[in-house]
C-alpha cells in the first residue's frame, strides 16, 4: 500500500476512495498525534479539553465526510467547531486566530465534484510536515483515544467564522479599492460566500461568475481549469 498522504492531504473519490469509515479512523488517529505538543498539554493541565476547527467546501460528500471528521474527533475526546463552507485559507487563519490545537479542512480544491480531500493544519494553522502526516498515518493502526462521560468532545457551530475571516481581509488592506472594477470567479466554490463581499466592503465594484455552488457543480466550466469565463471580461471592461 502506498503512502495515504499526497501533496494536499489524503484525496480520492467521495465514497469510493474516501470513506467515512476512513474518515473517522484517519480523524481518531490525528486527535492522538496533533494533541501531544505544550499548547494541548497547557489545556490538560487546567482540565479542559483540546480544540479543532471543521470546515469544508461545498461539495455535497463534504457533508457525510464532515460527520464523520467530528465524530471520530468528538469521540477522541476533542471539542469541534464546525466552521461550514469556507475556503481554506479561512481555516487555516480560524486555527491561528482562536488558538485551536488543530484545524480539518475537507476539499478536493479544483479537481471534479465528485471527488473531495481531508487536509490538517497544525496549530498556528500551518500545514503538516510529511514526517507528521507520517505519524498519523502509522497511528491508524494503533490504540486510539477514547475518553468516556465528560471527557468526550463537544461539536458546536463556529457561529462567526466567516465574519471573522472577512474582517481579517479588509484589515490586511491598507488602501481603498474604490474605482476598480473587479471580475471574480468563485468556481462555485468555498470562496462564493465571502470574495464579492469582500471587494465590495473594500470599494470595488464586483462582477461575479461561478457563484451559485450547488455542491455538484463545483468547477464546472469555471474556476482555474476554466479560465475563459474570466478572460472574456478583458474585451469588455465596461459590462
């Protein structure tokens, strides 16, 4: 068997590939490796549990595959914020910017909707070394944590997820967009919810394509495998 791990996490076909059953047992296995450093043993110490941030792309397997992510998470004894659908980047700010032991982002960025991915980020919300991934890998197999009564996780909803991403990005700009006349394409992605909000707020006026995720037509005809939607606004700036 090869390495589960690729260059952006553990991918493959939804329900094909990636089971909830490998879900839940690949979530068990990163609450033993990614809740060993000093943040999560500070927490032990005062008697609270460690902390990790869900969140997902629209793809509707991103839904069974969230399930299972907490509850092999809650079941670790590990308090989940389900975040929704936002994009990647907003996961892994949300880790940093909450003090989250660990973060779970499910998405399979531009590939086809049928296919879906599970990406970890470490606190800080950084991505994991290979040596790390490696660890949770090998502790598939291994004993897992499974806490009883009080000591298992919670799984609350990150009720302002979004508007604390949004307000991260308008605060990183240190000019107006005012005047700028910006065409966004949102691939019917994590993204659609939030990047015309966000160059609006900053004063630009927005036109917006591939915004109506349904969660199958996520990059379809649009998105980084489809760049002509984009570039024919070039010819016609003043549509």
């Amino acid at each position: 068997m090869g390495r589960l791990f690729g260059t952006d996490g553990v991918r493959g076909l939804a329900n094909g590939d990636l089971t909830a059953d490998l879900a839940l047992g690949l979530s068990q296995a990163a609450a033993r490796v990614l809740t060993q450093g000093r943040h999560a043993d500070e927490l032990r110490a005062q008697g609270k549990r460690p902390t990790a941030i869900v969140a997902r792309d629209p793809r509707v397997s991103g839904q069974f595959l969230t399930a299972a992510v907490s509850a092999g998470l809650a079941s670790s004894g590990i308090d989940v914020l389900d975040a929704g659908v936002i994009p990647t980047p907003a996961a892994a700010f949300l880790v940093g910017d909450i003090r989250a032991d660990f973060g779970v982002m499910i998405s399979a960025s531009h590939n086809p909707a049928p296919d879906n991915g599970i990406k970890f980020f470490s606190f800080g919300g950084t991505k994991l070394p290979d040596a790390v991934e490696d660890r949770i890998e090998q502790a598939m197999t291994g004993e897992k944590l499974a806490p009883t009564g009080a000591g298992v996780g919670r799984i609350r909803r990150f009720a302002d997820a979004e508007d604390r991403y949004l307000l991260h990005l308008l605060g990183t700009l240190d000019v107006s967009l005012a005047g700028l006349h910006v065409v966004i394409d949102c691939a019917h992605g994590a993204a659609a919810g939030i990047s015309p909000q966000v160059f609006s707020d900053a004063g630009a006026r927005v036109t917006v394509i591939g915004s109506d995720p349904d969660g199958l037509n996520i990059n379809e005809g649009v998105g980084s495998t489809h760049p002509t939607a984009t570039r024919s606004w070039r010819s016609s700036p003043c549509r």
